[in-house]
C-alpha cells in the first residue's frame, strides 16, 4: 500500500502564513521582549521563530499553532539565553597538569541521551546558584547583571547611580567566591 502525500497549494500556505503572523506577531513580542535584554533581540528571536515556521513542510497538520509558536520563541529564548551564558562564563576556568575545562561545559552538556550528565550538570546549577545566594545582595546583582544578562559595567553602574569602579570591585569580589565555592566541585570533578 502506498502512501498518498499532498501537498498544499502555494498560495493557500502563503495565506496561512500571513495570517498566522498577523494573529500572533504581536502576541509573541509581548512574550518574548521581557525575556531578552532588547528590543532587537526579541526582534531576532521572532524572525528565527517565523522563518522556522515558514519553512514547515507540514502548516495544515500543527493542532495547536499557537502552541507550537510560544514553545518555539521560548526554545529560541533559552537557546539565546544559552549562547550568552556560554560566552560570559568563560572566566571559569579550572586548570591542572591535564589539560582545562570550563564551568560552561558543564552547565551545557548534551544531556539528551545519557540522564547521569543530566542529574550531574543540574547539581552544578544547583551550587552555582546557591554560591550566589551567599554573595552579599550588591555583589550578586553587579555578577548577575553583567556575567549573566550580558549587561556593560557602565549600564549597570548607571542603573544603580554608582562609579563604575564600585560596580567592578563588586563584580570581581562575586567573581573570587564564585572561583572558591566552585573549586570544591572542580576537585570532586577530577577524582
């Protein structure tokens, strides 16, 4: 027995883009523009999220499309969210006689098909974000601004009416205990 397989008429996928895009353009803005630092990433995000959609073989067999659209914006929020961390988090760096490996390996392993790595890189979030509960509040917030929202010193100094100086000293005291209170973990990591 073949398959049949049917292809829908250009103009009639064309129609249900366009109307897709004018029920839920402003929808998935307002949902994604909080969760971003800007204005143009939320619009990036949004693009990536209709030319994937565009690029659906198969429109007319989604059940719920507005579903399917907010699940994929917040993939392409987590994916960005993802891409930042990796690149601020590259000052943690654990070096010894074999070689160095960095926090953002861990916290990003492909943990798809092995739920050891899984458990293994959510214990290291875990004592991440712990560490950063014990930083006094003002050292958290210059960390957390700058290493994980991606902010600039200068952004974030502006936003808290302090010289940038301060906000540096901050940020590098945070940066010193994270390094501490992550050595342990480091450690368990090479035994």
């Amino acid at each position: 027995m073949e398959l049949e397989v049917t292809y829908m008429p250009q103009h009639e996928r064309e129609s249900i883009i366009a109307q897709t895009v004018k029920n839920y353009g402003g929808k998935l803005m307002s949902f994604i523009r909080p969760k971003v630092r800007n204005t143009e990433d939320a619009e990036d995000i949004l693009q990536e999220v209709w030319y994937q959609f565009s690029n659906l073989t198969n429109i007319d067999d989604i059940a719920n499309v507005g579903g399917w659209l907010f699940r994929v914006s917040n993939n392409k929020i987590i994916d960005k969210y993802r891409k930042k961390t990796t690149e601020n988090l590259e000052d943690f760096v654990y070096e010894d006689d074999d070689g160095s490996f960095s926090i953002k390996d861990i916290l990003l392993l492909d943990d798809s098909e092995n739920p050891e790595l899984l458990l293994f890189r959510d214990e290291v979030w875990k004592q991440l974000f712990t560490a950063l509960e014990e930083l006094p509040e003002k050292q958290r917030i210059a960390f957390v601004h700058t290493e994980i929202e991606g902010k600039k010193l200068q952004e974030v100094a502006d936003e808290q009416g302090e010289n940038i100086k301060t906000i540096i000293s901050r940020k590098n005291y945070a940066m010193k205990h994270l390094r501490n209170r992550m050595a342990g973990l480091y450690k368990d990591l090479k035994e």
